[in-house]
C-alpha cells in the first residue's frame, strides 16, 4: 500500500509549480537569508521555498546566479511600454509615479492594464490636479498658468477634491511637486499634509528649494518635516541628493533626527551625479545657477541631442520646453546617498524615443555593479534591501519585496561578478547587462537577457490591493 501511494504521487508532485528557480543564491532581506535556496511559484504567488531542488513545468537553473526580490521603483516617470522594458532589464518588477503623481487616477490605470510588462502604479498628484483646474499648458510638469500666479481659494479647493478622489480611486500616495508651482503657499502644502494624515497616506515630496543658497534645501527640509511633525502623516522626500548636493550630509542627519523623534520620514535617491527635468519649468526661473551649487550653462546637457548649453541655447530651448541633465551633484554625496542605509533606491527615470536620463535604463544594475561589486560602498544585501524591501514597507505591501511563500511571485535573477549598466548621457537607451532572468507575477518577462514577446503580466498596484 505504501509502494502504491508513493508511486501515484510522484508524477504528481513532479507538476507541482508553474514554474522553479533551482539552486540560486537567494538573498532576501525580510527573511535576512543569503544561502543556496530553490523557489517553486504557481500561478502568481510563490509557493515555497527549499533547501533542496524542485520539480516544475519550467524550470530556470540558477546556479552561479542571484535570486532576489524584483526590484520596486518608487519614482518612475516612464510609464510606456518602451520605459517598462528598460525597467524589465534592469530588474525591476514595479514602476511606481509617485513623485508627480496623476490625475485623473482611474483613467490612468485603466489605460495601462493588460498592457505592461511591468506591475505600474502612481499617487494621486497635486500637480496634474492644479495644472487641470488652472489650465495650464504643460504636460508631465506645469509651464505657465500653475508656475506664475498662486491659485485662487476656489481653485485650491478644486484641486483638494481632485486629490481626495484619487485617494478614494486606489492611488498610492499623494504626490508633491512643490518646488515646480513655488506660488502655492507654505499653508496650502500644509492643507495636502493634514488630508494625507487623515487618509493615512504617504506624501511623496519634490521640495521647494535645493542647494546651499537661503531659502534653500535646509528650509525646505524644515518645511515638510515639520509639516509631518504638525499633522502626523508620513512623509517620503524624493531624490535628496539633487536637492542637497554638497548639503546632503546634513539632510541626512536631519531626517535621521526626524525618525530617531518619532516621524516616519524616509528618503531615496538615484547613482548619478546628474539630475535631469524640464527646462521651461520653474527650476530654471532666475536663479537658478546658485539653487544649483554655482554650475554653469555648460553643466546643462539638452537631451535631446546631447549637447551642452550655451547662454543662447538654453534661451532657445527654455522657450520650447524638452528634457535636460543638470550635473550638479558631487560624486562622493552620490555615494553617500547609496550607501547610506536609511536610503532607498529609485530612478526618478523616463525615456521618450530613446532619448533621456540613464537612470531609466541602467540605476539599479548600477548599484549593484558599480557601488557593491567595484566600489564596495554597501553589501548585496543592503543593496537590494534598499531595492525592494524598504520600497514595499514604505507602500505598506506585505506582499512584495520579499521571497517567501504567499509573496507575490516577483523575482529577478541576475549575475553579481557581470551586472552594470550600459546607458549613458549620451546613448541612455541601452539595457543593463547580468541580469538574465525577471519574473513578474508568475511569468518570465526576461529570459536569457531577452524581453519577452507576448507577455503582459504586469498588473495596476493600489491601495485597496494592499488593505487585502
């Protein structure tokens, strides 16, 4: 009897999982586990997690190899399909527009879903919402109307609703571009921070000045701190080294003090030592070499074609609007940010056409090629803790970020002697290399260092999701 039931489960155990990752070094910062461990995964979950191989319809050898949590980009502007493969070859599993934000939400996702690569999702944006009620000509960013006059009590009103409502559709987040509307007063980011706090969302915050100058990113630093402070609500400031370039250090100490008192305020910034946004919005208003760290026009590099701006040029190119590298931040605060253990990880990233910032393309196999393999300025699991578990904890999702049984089954495979990124300022649409497999919910979007074709599993990642 025993021989009987032995042989009649075989067969049925060797069709357990969808799919198996054998033999890899798994690193996973939940469980802090570094070891040879296996992954069986059915439909879009993991299912267990071994010491010993298993048995599956497809099954992936990783030996040699990394196993680790997909990598959760919180700061993701390239929300297309050309954006979402770049992302995919570079290990990321989800690509989150939580700084800007959208507006309005359903719309957004409903425009996305069964389409991408990659799981999506953004925070309701004050921004688009302001730039719709004031009717504002820009497009990602304001140019005109919300830029130059403050908006009146009706429309901030207008605004705050549209705000609540994304809430209300499954955003994320609320999303703060201060520093693109600097007219909107000090007590109307106030309001945003008091309707976070009675939503118990986080706001993601772009704040209002950067650099050494006075008002500068100390100021603003104080500002949305003490905002958290007043209101209780949670608060995630975006890319600080771009903000505090030569500062950095002392906007580290200072959100470190924040969280030592009791506030939950976090941080993330991108490896480069170039930030990049729109030249006809408000950064660029007078000014704006000192808000910078003194850099030049030469320190401006037009996406577009590469170049480097001249006092005519940047005339030229403001009045058009397009994309530009500022090279303003110091290597050695980028390698402080990276390093630093209380900084997450995001690209703050967007291609259109190939052309853009490199981060879009190659910010997390930077990471692990540059700043933990040659440089060893962090281990590979701090690394990808700041990658994946620290992102997920800041969304409040239980689910991601981690390999475990009941995990969603988002995973990426990479080489840890052979990943580095490939995109430049010059030619930022080149893919990262040692990274050979990514897995999105439960199907293989990379394989052999390869997009995928007819697949689509990414799926819209909400609020109401994670209360589940």
């Amino acid at each position: 009897m025993r021989l009987f039931v032995f042989l009649l489960a075989a067969p049925l155990l060797a069709q357990q999982y969808d799919l198996v990752i054998n033999n890899g070094r798994l690193i996973d910062p939940a469980s802090n586990t570094d070891a040879i461990r296996s992954v069986g995964i059915r439909g879009t979950k993991i299912a267990q997690v071994a010491a010993h191989p298993l048995e599956g319809k497809t099954v992936i050898d990783a030996h040699g190899l990394v196993v680790s949590p997909g990598f959760i980009d919180l700061h993701s502007h390239g929300q297309t399909p050309e954006n979402y493969a770049f992302k995919a070859r570079d290990g990321v599993t989800t690509a989150l527009e939580m700084e800007v934000g959208v507006w309005p939400v359903p719309q957004w996702y409903a425009a996305r879903e069964g389409k991408a690569l990659v799981n999506f999702g953004a925070s309701s944006g004050y921004l688009p919402a302001l730039m719709a009620v004031m009717h504002d000509s820009g497009t990602l960013l304001p140019r005109d109307a919300a830029v130059n006059r403050a908006p009146t009590a009706e429309e901030w009103r207008e605004t705050l609703a549209h705000v609540r409502q994304g809430i209300e559709d499954g955003a994320l987040g609320i999303g703060l571009g201060i520093a693109y509307t600097p007219k909107v007063s000090r007590a109307q980011i106030l309001d945003l921070f008091r309707l976070g706090s009675d939503q118990k969302m986080c706001l993601f915050v772009h704040m209002r000045n950067g650099g050494p100058v006075d008002p500068g990113v100390i100021d603003a630093l104080q500002e949305v701190i003490a905002d958290a402070a007043v209101t209780g609500a949670s608060l995630h400031v975006v890319h600080i080294t771009s903000m505090g370039l030569r500062e950095t250090p002392l906007c580290l100490q200072m959100i470190a003090g924040a969280r030592k008192h009791g506030l939950d305020v976090t941080t993330e910034a991108y490896p480069y030592t170039a930030g990049m946004t729109d030249l006809s919005s408000a950064i660029f208003s007078e000014g704006w070499q000192d808000r910078q760290g003194g850099i030049t026009y030469h320190d401006l590099q037009w996406a577009a074609t590469g170049e480097r701006l001249t006092p005519e040029t940047f005339a030229l190119y403001r009045k058009q609007g397009g994309m530009v590298a500022v090279h303003s931040i110091p290597e050695e605060d980028a390698r402080l940010a990276v390093s630093d253990p209380s900084v997450m990880i995001a690209s703050d990233g967007i291609l259109n056409n190939g052309k853009g910032h490199p981060r879009a393309a190659g910010a997390y196999a930077r990471v692990l090629g540059r700043y933990v393999r040659e440089d060893h300025a962090l281990t590979l699991m701090e690394a990808i803790r700041k990658m994946s578990l620290e992102p997920a904890e800041r969304l409040g999702d239980s689910h991601k970020g981690r390999i475990e049984a009941g995990a969603d089954a988002d995973i990426t495979v990479f080489d840890a002697e052979h990943v580095i990124d490939r995109a430049t300022y010059e030619n930022p649409a080149q893919y990262s290399e040692g990274i050979p497999y990514v897995i999105v919910n439960g199907t293989i979007v990379v394989k052999d260092s390869k997009i995928q074709t007819g697949v689509l599993p990414g799926v819209g990642v909400r609020y109401v999701q994670r209360s589940q």
